[in-house]
C-alpha cells in the first residue's frame, strides 16, 4: 500500500486536489461567505494578527509617503499660484495705468467742457527738462502739426502748461510757465488785478511770480490767478495758480507775489495745444 | 521538509502581500502568491511537492481573501499543469523565465478560477471580471517573482551552491 503511495504519488495527490477541490466548490457553491471551520478559523485569527501588526509598521513608512506627496502637491500648487499671483499683479498695475489715464482724459475732456470755445489738439509729453537753464518739456502731437505754431498756449485739465516754443515734425517743445523766459499776463480772480506771471526758474521748484501788481492792490494767499486773455496769446480765465506768497513793502509801486502753479509739472503727461480760439 | 518552508514563506507573502495592497490603494489587483510559488515548485522540485505547497497557499489565500476555496483549488490545476509542460519545453529554471512564466500561469490560475465560478455561479460577470482583472494582476505576479523566486532559491537546500554555476541568473 505504501509502495503503492509511493510509487503514484502524483496521481494520488492530484486526487486528492480534485476532490478537495470539488467538495469545497459543492459545500460552498461559489460562496464567498460562511465558515471557516476550526482550522481556518486559526489560520485566519493568525494571519489578521500578523497583519494588524504588519499594517501598524507600514503606516509611518506609508505616512510617510503621503506627507512627502502633499509637500509635492503644495509645491506644485505654490508655484502655480505664484504664477498666478504674478499675472494678477501685472494685470492689476496695467489697469492702475488705465484708471490714471482714463481720469487725466475725464479732465482734459472737462477742460474743454469748459471752454467750449478753445479749439484743441491733443499731445503726450514725451520728455522733460533736458536742460537746466530751462523749463521745458517736449511733446508728441497726437496729430497732424500742420496747425501748430510757435507761440500757441499749452493747457492741461488743470490749467495753463506753458507756450509752444517750437516745432519739428510731429514733436514740440513747450515752454512751461515757470520758466524764465516765460511771461503771461495775468489777473486775480477775485478783485481783477492785474500783473505779469513769470517764472522764477529755480532748480527744484515749479514757483512763478507776479511781477508789476500795484502795491494797492489787495490780495491775499490763495487768491486763483487766471490769465487775462490780453496780449491776445493766451485764453482768458484759465487757471495758472493759486498766491502762496505775498511780499508787500512799504515803499515802491509793486508788491512781489508767489504763485504756486496748478499744474504739477512733474507728474505731466497729457497736454492741449490751443490751435484756436473762438473769441479772438 | 522545504514543502513547508515554501508554505511558510507563501505564508509570510500573502501577508506582506495583503498589507502592500492596502497600503499601496492598488485597487483590485493583487499579486498572486500561490501562483509564484507553485511555478518555482514545479520548475525546481517535481509536481507532486508543487500539488502539496499548491493546496496549502490556495487553502490560505482562499481564507485570507474571504472563501472559495474550491474554486481557488481547482483554478490552479490549469497553471499547474502548464507549467509543468514548460518544464519539459522551455528553459524556465532561469530566473528571468521563471518569473516571465508566472505572468501565463497567473492569467490560467485567474481564468480556472473565473471558469470554475462561472459554471457553479451562473453568468457572465466573473469572465468580465477576468478580463478586468487579470492581465494587471498577472504583470504585478511576474515583477514580484523575480525577488520571491530569488528568495526561495536561496532557502532552498538542494539549489543553493549546488546549482549548475553560472546558469540560474541568465
């Protein structure tokens, strides 16, 4: 019988597989559920055990692992947002840029509103004070030069710029009223008296001053000085500045006074030249 | 004597198996233990001791997974049996093509099992799930066999220094 065993051992034990095989597939009838038995039931309790404590060891490694694939994640993420970050800053500054020109065009466009009668070409000021003797500034005309003369005024939305001082192709160069060379006649607002505004020319101040006002005339600081309209150059009632200074003597026919200009020259950037005026 | 360290280093495998999956989200596939050590019982020892290791790791693995175990019994004889006609035709006492083999036997395992639940549980659904199932997991088998069967050979008594030099490795 042994030699028997022995000798068909295969056999018997392909056998034996079969009818394990067969007689669990018929007891179980493809169940994936029910007993163990008392055997399984050990192998079973063994193996969760080992398990449990297998899965224990793997979870540092594999928590691990995770923290490591966030920090991956938020560091892709990071830098996605920071791209992101970027572009809404740049888009951000670039309608900063259009909000400041969409006002200084509110302005200029106010500007005319207020003086209907003011016929003007639009220009960009492109450079500013290439020398320092000078109060200069030169602009780009928006359009054809062909109605731009020297002498012509230069205002802005918040008042007289300056006068062309010469003209070159599609550029000019405007002499600014603070300036020493520049000399606009000149009214107070309030009492109409009237003198002549000249530039003082100083290197780090924008002041104009008020030369021949009759010492009897009374003004007063921040009285608005306006431009006369005679001389027949320069518009009347456009704002040139406001009195910040009044030097009164005792003596003499004039009294010296300093105008703080309305315009802020050094954050120019858009002019009118005055190519017509109805009035005249 | 090593029929049994077999086991238990199928044993042992099931277990790391069984905790890699979780562990690793791998889903529905899974490497097929039983599978890699029958192949190298078949390959280096004789069938009788592949049937024997065989039983053991199906009967575990059937328990360990939740039942069938009959149908987990007979799915392998196909494997089994291929495996040992490849003995005898092809070289697969290399390292290479024993793992390489474990990717056919593992895909006749899946589908012995699927046939034999699909004729004592009627329709279609466990072919569809062999189809889903199989060719990833049978990969996953051949790619874990190249270091299980290096490990059994190096447990094995017979093999281990006595092996003809020089081949085993190609």
């Amino acid at each position: 019988m042994l030699e028997f065993l022995q000798k068909y051992r295969t056999a018997v034990m392909l056998s034996v597989f079969l009818l394990v095989g067969f007689g669990l597939v018929l007891v179980e009838g493809g169940q994936t559920e029910g007993a163990l038995g008392p055997l399984g039931g050990v192998v079973f309790q063994a193996s969760a055990a080992s398990q449990s404590a297998l899965t224990a060891a793997s979870g540092g490694i594999s928590g691990f692992w995770d923290r490591h694939m966030e920090l991956v994640r938020v560091k892709e993420e990071n830098a996605r947002l920071r791209d992101e970050l970027h572009r809404v800053i740049d888009e951000r500054t670039r309608l900063l840029g259009v909000m400041q020109e969409n006002a200084r065009l509110r302005g200029l466009v106010g500007f005319q509103e207020d003086h209907p009668t003011l016929s003007l070409l639009p220009a960009r000021v492109v450079a500013k004070d290439v020398n320092a003797y000078f109060r200069v500034i030169s602009v780009r005309l928006e359009s054809t030069s062909a109605l731009v003369r020297e002498g012509m005024p230069v205002v802005s939305s918040a008042g007289l710029v300056g006068q062309v001082a010469n003209v070159d192709g599609r550029f000019a160069d405007v002499l600014l009223t603070v300036d020493r060379q520049s000399a606009v006649d000149v009214i107070v607002q309030r009492n109409r008296a009237r003198g002549v505004l000249e530039g003082r020319g100083f290197d780090n101040d924008y002041s104009t001053r008020i030369s021949y006002l009759l010492r009897r005339d009374e003004v007063d600081e921040g009285d608005v000085v306006v431009t006369s309209g005679m001389g027949g150059r320069f518009p009347r009632d456009v704002i040139v500045g406001r009195i910040a200074e009044v030097r009164r003597q005792n003596y003499g026919l004039f009294q010296e006074v300093v105008v703080e200009p309305a315009v802020d020259f050094s954050r120019l950037e858009e002019v009118f030249i005055v190519v017509g005026d109805e009035t005249r | 004597m090593f029929n049994l360290v077999a086991v238990i280093a199928g044993w042992v495998a099931l277990l790391v198996v069984g905790v890699a999956v979780n562990v690793v989200n791998m889903g529905v596939f899974t490497v097929n233990v039983a599978v890699i050590v029958t192949v190298y019982m078949v390959v280096h020892r004789d069938t009788f001791d592949a049937l024997i290791v065989a039983f053991a790791l199906c009967l575990l693995a059937a328990t360990l997974s939740g039942g069938a175990r009959g149908a987990t019994l007979l799915g392998i004889l196909p494997a089994i049996g291929a495996t040992w006609w490849a003995k005898g035709n092809i070289d697969t006492e290399k390292l290479w093509r024993s793992a390489g083999w474990c990717v056919v036997a593992s895909l006749l395992a899946d589908f012995g099992f699927a046939a034999v639940m699909m004729l004592f549980e009627s329709g279609k659904g466990w072919m569809n799930m062999f189809w889903h199932v199989a060719p990833a997991s049978a990969l996953l088998t051949g790619f874990a066999a190249l270091p299980m069967h290096g490990f059994l050979h190096m447990l094995d008594p017979i093999l281990s220094g006595t092996h003809e030099e020089g081949t085993w490795l190609k």
